[in-house]
C-alpha cells in the first residue's frame, strides 16, 4: 500500500471505501491503523487501531474534518499532509510523518503514517488512504544501536591503538584527541594532511606517495614511518587504513596506528649485538635463545619465569632474581624473593632504592654492576656510600661469591633490575659483560611488553565483553546459561557471540554466532549481525525468515571474504517447542534427562551473505532436556579438527553425573573444562545452554 497510485488503474474504477464487503477484511485484522479521506478531507472510514491511536470513537470520526475530532498537533500533520497528496496527486511515504501517542496505561507508543492517493480509471481522485504502522520496536533497536556504537567507540579509544577517520579524498575532516595528544598537535594543525608535518623528513615523500596510492587504487594502505612525539623524540608507528565503501563509492577511510618502537628497538640491538659479537657464536646464540623464549612469553610471571631459565642455562648462574620499579614508590619489588638469600635485616619482598645493594646500584646508575668477588662488592657498595655493617650483611655468606645487577631499561626508562649470583668467584670478561647487557635489554623489552599486554588484554577483554549481553533473560518455564573464554592470546578482540532475548509472543530467540577473525574489524562485524539479528527477529522471528533477512544485511555491509556462521532457534517456554536454523554453523546438541545426548542433524546450510534459500527445522528441547548450542572454538583447535571435534561433545556428556545433567550452569562447566582439558585455547570458546525444566517434578 505505500507504491504511488497517482497513474490511472481500472481495478480501482469501483473504489468504494463506505463497501464493508470490501474493506472488512482489512479494516478488522490489520495490525495498521487506517483512515480513509474524502475530496474534502472529511473522514469516510476508520479502524479501531486507527481510533485507538488518536483516542477517538469511529462514530466520532466519520463525516469530520480531521480538525473537528483530533489534537490540534495530528490535525496539522494530517491536514498538511491531505493538502500535498491531493494538489500534487501523489502518495507521502518518505518516513517523515510521525506521531507519538500515549497510550492509556501510560506507555508511549511511536507511528510512522503514510497517505496514498486512490484514483478511478480517468485518473480523478476519489479517496485519499491513511495507513500507519507502529515503529516503536524499532525506535528502540536504533536508540539500542547508536548507545551500542558510543560505548564500542569509547573502548576503541581506551586501546593503545590511535585511530582516525578521513574523508575519501584522504583528507582529515574528524578530531583524534589520542593522536594530538601524542604528537602535541593542535586540531588546525592536525586537520587536512597536517598530520604528514610530524612525520620523520626522511619518511614523508615516500609515506605521502605510498598515501595516494592507496587513494587512487582503493585499497588497504599499510605502511611505517616515524612520528615526532611531544614527549620522548621520533617513535616508530605501523598504520594500516581501509576504505569503507558504499554502494560502489567511497565513503571515508578508516585507519589505526601501533606504536611498534619497542619491536623497532629490540630488532635494532639484535643488530648491534649481531655486530659486535660476530666471533662470539656461542654467545649469539644464545641470546637469540633468549631472546625467542621471552617473545613467547606474554605476562610478566612468564617474563620472569623465562629469565631464571635463562640465567641458570646462558649465565650459568646459581641464583636469579627479579625486581620491577614500584610505579608510585621509589621501591624495587622483588618477583621471586627466592633468589636473593636470606640476610639479617634484610627488608624482605621489597627494596627502597636508598638501600644499597647489588640491584639499588644498577637501577640508580643506569649501569650493570660486575662483582667477581666478595672483596670487589665490598669496594663497590663502599663507593656507593654503605656502612661497614651493610657490606658485612651482603659479603658474609658462603653462598655467593659473585655477582651481576643488570638494569632493566626501556627507551632509557628504568623498569626494574636482574641479580644473578655465583657460589664460586666469577671472572666477567669483556664479552660477557656485552651479552650480559644485551640479555638485560631484551629482558627490559620484554617485562614492558608483557606489562603492555597485561594492561590491553583487560581492555580488549572488556571491549569483546561489552559487545555481549549483560546477562540472559529470566523466563519462567525455561532456563538459560551461557559460558564465554576468550581466546585473544594476543590483545585481539575476537569475533564469537551469543545472545537471548524474549520474542513479542513470549516464546525466547537464542544465538550463538561466530564472524571469523580477530581484532576491531571481527569485533565490529559482530555487533552490526548482532543487532541487525535482533531487529529482524523482533520483527518477523521464524528463524527461516531471520537468516534471509541477515543474508540481506551481510550484502550490504560485510566484506565478500568475510566468514560469518550462527545457529538461530525460537523455543516455548515449557513445552519446548520451537524451530532451528543453521548458517553454516556446527549444529546443537540435546542431551536427556538421562545424559544421552544426540547430535542434532539439521542441515547446516551455509555461512551468511551466501546465495542459498534458507530452511527452518522443527528442533523441540522436550521438559527436562537441556539443548546446547556452541561455537567451533569448543570442538576444533590445533590437535584436533572439527569433523572429529563434533562427536567429542557427545562422548564428554556420557561421562557427567546426573547432578551436573540436571543443571544447565553445571553442565556447561564440564563440557567446556573437559573440551578443553589438555588443549591449548587459541580461539574464543562460546556456549549456550536451554533447558526445559520438568514441571512434574520438584528441586
């Protein structure tokens, strides 16, 4: 009903909207409200959602002009609206008519109304139709969408990523207060191509040309060049930047910057190290032993955990001990106290830096401390100031008679300090001194990138947690519970879902979804399926339907190469009755009351934005029976792949007590601890259980 009707049809020759014959049908079942105008906008017909919305009888309503019955406010949107159809001869249906009624209990309910010129066969208007449709559903999916976007925005720029919008010429257009913070730009400076003055003279040319490459072409710039920071001189950046493209056109670029200098650094002293130690092989390699050991290790308890390795193995060193800078005391804090000995006095896990000894002296010289005996400590603690009694505490015990502080520092930052001692006096050679000093900068570099990555796996944890509900719904009848393990090792955000959400006729939509990849790309596309999954489904929620709709969807905003799969279902609280869909998706599983579980077979169908006619299947979680949906992180992984992975689930559940297949919550925690146990997670693990409680029998 909202296509122009201005151009003459003959099956409207007998329009007679007064015919109840004819308009019955529609006038009575419709869920529009509808209203039906003479040549002189006086009203000919009305139904009872169309008087409900405007809270006037019908009696009240027909042979009215719209200003002698209604609000003066629908009034002049109705009436200016009846003036446009009828001296333009065409329909309004652009969106832009919307009222918002109050209804009787209080609630505020939005209408989008449409008007519709209806002609006889000579093309003379006869009628002019009213039909609205209530957009309140969808209001709230938008308002939903947009606070979505802000908290997600807010994240972004919470991440240690700088990233920055231009317009398609390349031009920037929007303020990035992370970039202007760094750079000490002001935003006159920093709009346009401002950003190029800070990049180092000797990257611009080639960084500008590589810049308009990408322009011209249309494709991902990656690049690196050095950016001139107000604080600590030129650092290294890696930016990578893509267009977002709108039908065919365009849009806007949108890029993001890594501050890359502590990789830069370190790869530079490989280098230096390469140099000076080119005839020490066995020193070189093994540095470049260490060295690969502490880039695998991620936190700092790995950091350290590496280090002691490394000192007992390349250093040859009886003890090994680590001590990071307290970020607010002028204290060393010691990670593993076992490897600095037991001395009377001693001030125990930590240290002030006006306590002298082997570690407090390389962090406040900035340089290593060589020992090679207990007489040569003795002199250097006394050149640092220390009392006899002091030195007496560090030189008078058996147990160490040599030792090396090394300082851990960081773009000249002191992090912390190494201590590694010897039970036998220990001649530090020339050679040894330089490796002991390169062994100490890759352990600084990597203490601050774990640190780094300690900090950004919290917030790329909390940004993957923000994009999923705050909790499930509680519905009586059915009981939800669900279990998320990210598996971004590596401060990616990833791209796993699930959601549940109560339907408009009470019966309860759940989700779980996979967009494959990791980081701000896969975490976006999620939100966008996600909510785009909720609209349809709140909409017109058959699964069938959902998926067709979300294919529609993915065409229009996702990348061809993108991979996206999910398995929908509707359930009935209480009876269990309900329907399954599957995009590509590994399928449920239904486990008894018994804890005999089948897998289910529905067909699979294929991931989203693929050419296929999508089918719904009868999927019923009868009372007592508990149905799990999952992603493929739960049954694939390294060792094990995902036709072998999707009978594991199965035979894990044979294994669970009734206890736990009585319960949702405990069931999940088995499946996923006994999925998981012996594997390495290296993808995000998502599951979702429904279960139907048995009315028949009590707790």
């Amino acid at each position: 009903m909202s296509a122009e009707t201005s151009v003459p049809r003959p099956r409207e020759s007998d329009v007679d909207v007064t015919d109840s014959a004819l308009l019955n049908g529609l006038m009575g079942q419709t869920p529009f409200a509808l209203a039906f105008f003479d040549t002189k906008g006086r009203f000919q017909r009305a139904n009872d959602v169309f008087a409900d919305v405007v809270g006037v009888a019908i009696d009240g309503l027909v042979g009215k002009l719209p200003r002698e019955a209604l609000a003066a406010d629908l009034t002049a949107l109705i009436e200016g609206a009846f003036r446009t159809v009828v001296e333009e001869n065409r329909g309004i249906h652009d969106g832009d008519q919307r009222v918002r009624v109050r209804t009787p209990d209080g609630e505020t309910r939005h209408w989008s109304l449409s008007f519709s010129p209806l002609c006889d066969e000579e093309g003379r208007l006869r009628t002019v139709a009213l039909i609205g449709a209530d957009i309140t559903e969808s209001r709230q999916v938008e308002e939903d969408l947009r606070r979505s976007e802000e908290r997600y925005r807010s994240l972004v720029e919470a991440q240690s990523q700088l990233v920055w919008i231009t317009s398609p010429s390349g031009a920037v257009v929007e303020d990035a207060p992370r970039w202007r913070a760094i750079t000490g730009q002001g935003l006159e400076e920093y709009l346009a191509h401002g950003w190029l003055d800070v990049v180092h003279p000797d990257d611009r040319q080639h960084t500008e040309e590589a810049w308009r490459e990408a322009l011209r072409g249309r494709t991902m710039f990656e690049w690196n060049y050095r950016v001139r920071t107000r604080a600590s001189g030129y650092r290294h950046f890696e930016v990578r930047a893509v267009p977002i493209i709108r039908h065919g056109r365009v849009v806007e670029w949108v890029g993001a910057n890594t501050d890359v200098t502590p990789q830069r650094e370190a790869e530079e002293m490989r280098g230096r190290l390469t140099d000076q130690l080119g005839a020490a092989a066995l020193r070189t390699a093994r540095l470049q032993g260490a060295t690969a050991i502490l880039a695998e290790a991620l936190t700092v308890e790995q950091v350290v955990q590496v280090i002691i390795d490394v000192g007992r193995t390349a250093v040859a060193a009886d003890k090994s001990a680590v001590a990071l800078l307290d970020s607010e005391r002028p204290v060393l804090k010691l990670i593993n106290g076992s490897g600095v000995p037991d001395v009377p006095g001693f001030p125990g896990d930590e240290i002030p830096l006006s306590q002298t000894s082997v570690m407090t002296m390389a962090v406040n010289s900035r340089r290593p401390v060589f020992a090679e005996s207990p007489e040569s400590l003795a002199t250097q603690l006394r050149d640092a100031g220390a009392d006899e009694e002091t030195i007496s505490r560090f030189t008078g015990h058996d147990e160490e008679r040599a030792w090396v502080g090394l300082p851990l520092l960081a773009a000249g930052r002191a992090l912390g300090a190494l201590r590694f001692s010897f039970t036998r006096q220990q001649k530090i050679s020339q050679e040894d001194g330089v490796f002991l000093e390169a062994l100490a900068g890759q352990c600084a570099l990597a203490v601050e990138r774990a640190t780094l990555f300690e900090r950004e796996h919290r917030t790329a944890e909390t940004l993957q947690r923000s994009l999923l509900p705050d909790r499930l719904p509680v519905v009586p009848g059915l009981m939800l519970a669900q279990r998320f393990r990210s598996g971004s090792r590596h401060v990616q955000v990833g791209g796993d879902w699930y959601d549940a959400f109560v339907l408009q006729d009470s019966r309860v939509a759940a989700v779980v979804g996979d967009v494959m990849g990791k980081g701000v790309t896969a975490a976006a596309g999620m939100g966008r399926i996600r909510n785009a999954m909720r609209a349809l489904a709140l909409t017109n929620p058959p699964p069938a339907a959902v998926l067709t709709g979300l294919d529609r969807v993915f065409e229009a905003t996702e990348d061809e190469e993108q991979v996206t799969t999910l398995a929908y279902m509707v359930v009935e609280p209480g009876t269990g009755e309900g329907t399954l869909a599957l995009a590509g998706h590994p399928p449920p599983v239904l486990v008894s009351p018994q804890g005999v579980p089948v897998l289910c077979d529905a067909e699979p169908g294929t991931p989203l934005g693929w050419a296929a006619s999508r089918k719904q299947f009868r999927f019923c979680v009868p009372p007592g029976h508990t149905a799990v949906l999952y992603s493929d992180g739960l049954v694939e992984n390294r060792k094990r792949g995902l036709d072998a992975g999707l009978a594991e689930p199965c035979s894990v559940v044979q294994e669970a007590p009734p206890e736990v297949v009585g319960s949702p919550h405990l069931l999940l925690d088995f499946l996923v601890d006994r999925m998981l146990a012996g594997y390495e997670q290296d993808d995000d693990v998502t599951v979702l259980a429904i279960h139907v409680p048995d009315a028949t029998k009590s707790d």
